[in-house]
C-alpha cells in the first residue's frame, strides 16, 4: 500500500493528517490522489466511508495558489450538511501558515454575510446548487478562473432534480477545467452528465468491502401496505435496537411515520430536505449523543450522515437497487460490529428484492410474521441509552480539559 508521502502529499498536509488519526491512504484515495494530481478528470465510484472526500480534497488543496485571486476549485453538493461536513475537512488538513480560504454557500444562510466573506479571496468554494446560482445570477460569485470542479453525490444530486442548475453552474466555468465526479452509484442520468462534461475520464471503482455485508445479519419480513406499519412497530419491540435507522422513500412518508411512531411511544425523530438547516442540525446532534433511538430518513438527507453506534436499519419502504440497499445497511456493522437490517417487502416489491439479491449474490432470509392483535407501546425505551449519554459527556469533558 502507499503512504501519503509517495501520493506526493506535502508533510504539513501529512501532519495534520496524523492528528486525525489517518496515517495510510484508502483504496479510493491511493487510485485517485495522483490521477487528480496529474490533472486528469475522475469518475469516482464509492460509498460513504471509503475516504472519498479526502480522495479529491488532498490533490485539491496540494494544487492551490495562494497568489492568484479568485475562486480555483468549486465542490458541488446536494445537501447543506454535506457542504458544512465537506469544509469542515478541508479545514481539518488546512494549517493557517498557508493562507488557503474555504466558504460554505447554502441554502439558509444570512445572504448578506455570505456576500461580505464573498468580497475576500476565496480558493475553494463548497456549496449547494441553488444558492450558488443564486449568486452567479446576482454577479456575486465569479469562477471564471475556475480550474477544478468536483461533482460529489453526484447521483443523489440529480435524483433531486438538480441536473438544470448544475449545467447552467458548468457553462459559467472554464471550459479547460478540470472534472471529478464522485458518486455511490453511476445509474442512467449520472452517465450521461459525465459522458457530456467529462473528458477521457479515469475510471475508478471501489467495491463496497465484502466485511460490511457479513457483519450484517440481513432480513426480510414479508408484508403488504396496510400491515407494514404494524409490522414495523412490533419488529421494533421485539429487536429493542440500541440506535436505529429507517429509511423511507419520500420526506411526505418520512413524516407521517415518524409521527405515527412518535404517539406509539417511540424516541423518534425525522431527517429530510424540507426541515430548517436548523432543524436538521440540532436533530443530527440529538441522534448522534443517542438522544433519539430511531431516525427515520430519507436516502438524500441521510447521505454523508456517519454515526458510530448504529445497531439496526430499518429499510421500511425497499431501496430502488443493490447499490442502495448496500449503502443503506451498511450504516451499520461498522468497525468490526456486529448489525441487524430488516427490510420489509409488500408483493409489489418482490421484484425489486430479487434484483438487490441477485446482485449481491445471496439470498436473504424471509418471515412470515403474523401481527399480533395488539401491540404494547414500548417499556421506558431510551433507558439503555443513557450508557452512551454519559460516555458522550465525559469524551466532552476530556476535550475541555
């Protein structure tokens, strides 16, 4: 394997890595860093926890001149924390001897102090289509000395509908730019975008590590519409998860479950795209100091989300092919943890599981379970829970120190 050092790293750059604890590339890092280096467009295929953002953030920050004025790489994210997570990595390997400068731009922010951080010299821009093209449109935000933009999430960002803003972004840039385009999965609309703004793009794909999918004990309940509710709550009961994701198809069914779960005595709570920035962070936090047992998200909000812990997912409506379903449950079983993911499956979605499973190879275990007629509310669900409160305050208390 390569160390930092041979991917041409420089050493302030390596030791700030080391104070995060990161002393060896990942596989997605050692095939990327030096084909980003060497200036040639990327297609990046990687789920979240292979190190991708570091993979095209390092040979970024490597390349910037400091002397030049204007914006030199633009990232482009789906969600607000997603930009919020992306910059606070660039900082995290930044030292402030360099003098490289780093913006967030989303959606939510105070506009009038986005455009008086605008007005110093910015090197690297992170931000959500909209508000980006919001600034372009108010001549705000100039990238016409653009050299590097990265597509991240790109599937994701599309299956939102931004592929019109992200092409009117693209025809503001230099056409000579460099292109990275980093996904989870390369469906359709994706391929095309990078078949229309790339250039002999270097093709790498990281498999999603086989570990995960074996340290998840995956099963299928058998159910229709009208009993999946039901059935939800009693597996819930019945498996007590220690923190628990579900996952839902739309932020309206996210919603109206999440309700549904909160007056059958659950500790749940909701994360979509239509929640406040800050509603979303301060649900984020909750979920990760394990004050709510159970978020229930959509596939978008969710992405970028890493929260150590997670025992069980739930995949309440079926993702809509193997790749999600991969990245789905593998929020759990991480660091060599054991974890459970239960998905639920009405008639009309038997095709599509036979889909997930035939390209994952294996079949998954199937109940039947009869509902019972009544279902008892959980007993004082988030008592366990304190074990981990107090360990995250103390961790909080070591920090101060």
């Amino acid at each position: 394997m390569e160390d930092f050092y041979n991917l041409h790293i420089s050493d302030t750059r390596i030791g700030r890595l080391k104070m995060k604890g990161i002393t060896s590339p990942t596989l997605i890092q050692e095939k990327a860093i030096p084909a980003i280096l060497e200036g040639k467009d990327v297609i990046g295929r990687a789920q979240t926890g292979t190190g991708k953002t570091l993979a095209f953030v390092l040979p970024i920050l490597e390349k910037i001149d400091v002397t030049k004025t204007g914006p030199q790489a633009l990232i482009l994210t789906p969600t607000r924390e997603l930009a919020l997570q992306i910059t606070n990595d660039i900082k995290s390997v930044l030292s402030e001897e360099e003098g490289i400068r780093v913006l967030p731009i989303y959606g939510g922010q105070d506009v009038e102090q986005q455009l008086r951080k605008l007005k110093g010299n910015i090197q690297v821009i992170v931000a959500t289509p909209g508000r980006l093209l919001d600034h372009l449109r108010r001549e705000t935000v100039q990238l016409s000395k653009l050299s590097t933009l990265v597509l991240d999430e790109a599937d994701q960002m599309l299956h939102i509908g931004f592929l019109p803003e992200v092409e009117q972004i693209i025809k503001e840039i230099p056409s000579t730019r460099q292109t990275l385009l980093f996904s989870a999965t390369v469906p359709d609309q994706v391929r095309s975008l990078a078949k229309k703004y790339l250039t002999n793009p270097v093709d790498i794909r990281v498999k999603n590590p086989e570990v995960t999918v074996k340290e998840i004990d995956q099963s299928v309940i058998l159910t229709t519409d009208r009993l999946k509710q039901q059935h939800l709550f009693q597996t819930l009961i019945e498996e007590s998860p220690f923190l628990a994701m579900v996952f839902c198809r739309t932020k309206r069914r996210v919603s109206k479950l999440n309700e549904a779960l909160q007056q059958n005595g659950f500790n749940a709570d909701e994360l979509h795209g239509d929640l406040s920035q800050a509603k979303r962070e301060r649900v984020m936090k909750r979920f990760r100091d394990a004050e709510i047992q159970y978020l229930v998200a959509t596939d978008v909000a969710a992405r970028g989300l890493d929260v150590s812990g997670v025992t069980h997912v739930f995949n309440y409506d079926i993702p809509e092919d193997v790749e999600s379903y991969i990245h789905r449950i593998g929020r759990t079983g991480r660091a060599g943890e054991k974890g459970k993911a239960v998905t639920f499956v009405a008639p009309k979605d038997e095709q599509m599981l036979g889909k997930i499973e035939k390209g994952m190879g294996q079949s998954i275990d199937k109940k039947n379970v009869r509902p019972k007629r009544e279902i008892k509310s959980p007993q004082k669900p988030y008592d366990r829970l304190e074990v981990k409160r107090n360990s995250v305050r103390n961790k909080g208390k070591k920090k101060r120190r």
